[in-house]
C-alpha cells in the first residue's frame, strides 16, 4: 500500500473541508505546520508527501529516498526544490486554478473595502452616530465610485484575466502587464513602469520568480498616484 504524508493539514481546512479522498488512496498521516527540522522524521519512507508550504529542498529529498511524489494544495510552487526533484525522478504537481473565482472576488472585496469605507461606516453606524447625524445624508468618510479608476493588473493568466472580467463589469479602465505578447478585449497592456504610473488601484497575478521578487519597492511604489 502506498505510504502518504499529509502536511500543512490546518492550512487547508479545520474540519470544515473533507479529505477523505486522499485517505483512499493509501495508508495516510496527516501532520498540521511542522518546523523544516521535523520534516525528514515524518516524511521518512513514505511514497508521496502532499503540502502546502513546508519547504521540500535536496536535502530533505535525501534523507527521504523512498519519496516519489510531491503534491501541493496551492498553485504556487516555490517552496519546492524541482531542479532535485526533476533530477531524483520525483514528479511535483501544483493545483492550478482552484483558487480563481475566491481571488478575483477578494481583489474586489478590498477594492470597494477601500472604495466605500464600508467597515468605516459600519463601525460609526453601529456606536449610534448616524442616529445623531443633523442630515439623513451621512458623509463622514470617503465614497469613491472605482468606475472610470484605473485598475493595473501585473500578471495576466487565468486570475488576472477573470480579475479584468469583473473590473469591466464596474466600467473601470483596465491596463495590464503580461510576460507574453498578448490581446484582450478591453485591455490595454503597458510596460510595468506604466502600470505603476496609471493606477488607481494595482492588483498583482504572477508566480514569484527572480524577475517578480519584491516587484513593489520604493522605485516602483515612487512611480506610483499620491491616492
């Protein structure tokens, strides 16, 4: 029977997502977040670890030479040494796309979070100020309509895409930057100094490579709208 090491187990669900699935496919452990230096121990002779973020580097592979496959909960996959794996013949596979819809809609919780005030407006209504308000029409923090803003997305695969869908769909402007020559209805794609220079509001969608590391920093956050 195949032997499955289940990590990262608390930062996938807490009892409110099932993973009974992946208990039929073997004899499987589950472990919450361990530190790296727990990692061989619990890995040991298993076949295949599945995790989110443990960091699975050559030496861990080592010390773990029964290791066949490396499963992630997540899409990204830096956390993960591929160059060994791909040399000790360990296949690694990423969830690509789960996570599309949930991204796109939290890009716009905080973008009508920051839009409307709307926790701002809560908290006030809730201490009983808009009961005491002279006018009906209570304007004590800022309302801004996000169409006809700029929204700059860096990153234009499955979730920068579907983050341009909705953002049309609020009548904002949308420019983009993408690592590939590309077309889109609606989209206009600039250079990232652009992006950073026409932006109301910036959105980024991209794996993190040595060109994406600490693409915002004080020269890109300079060229940036004071709002």
């Amino acid at each position: 029977m195949i032997k499955i090491v289940v990590l990262d187990t608390n930062t996938v669900t807490n009892g409110d997502v099932s993973l009974e699935k992946i208990t039929k496919l073997g004899d499987v452990s589950f472990f919450d977040m361990m530190p790296y230096d727990k990692l061989a121990d619990i890995i040991g002779d298993a076949d295949a670890v599945i995790c989110n973020k443990a960091n699975i580097d050559r030496n861990l592979m080592d010390k773990c030479p029964n290791l066949k496959y490396i499963g992630l909960f997540a899409t990204g996959y830096n956390n993960i040494d591929t160059i060994a794996a791909k040399e000790k013949g360990i296949a690694v596979c990423n969830v690509p796309g789960y996570s599309t819809d949930s991204v796109a809609q939290t890009v716009f919780a905080f973008i009508l979070h920051f839009a409307t005030s709307v926790d701002m407006y809560n908290n006030s209504v809730q201490n009983g100020d808009w009961v005491i308000s002279k006018t009906f029409s209570y304007f004590s923090f800022p309302l801004t309509e996000i169409a006809g803003k700029t929204l700059g997305i860096y990153g234009f695969g499955t979730i920068g895409k579907k983050v341009a869908t909705i953002a049309k769909a609020f009548d904002m402007n949308v420019i983009a930057v993408s690592h590939k020559p590309q077309q889109y209805d609606g989209v206009t794609f600039v250079s990232k100094e652009e992006l950073f220079k026409q932006s109301d509001y910036l959105s980024i969608h991209c794996p993190l490579t040595p060109e994406t590391k600490c693409i915002v920093n004080e020269q890109t956050l300079k060229l940036m709208k004071k709002s």
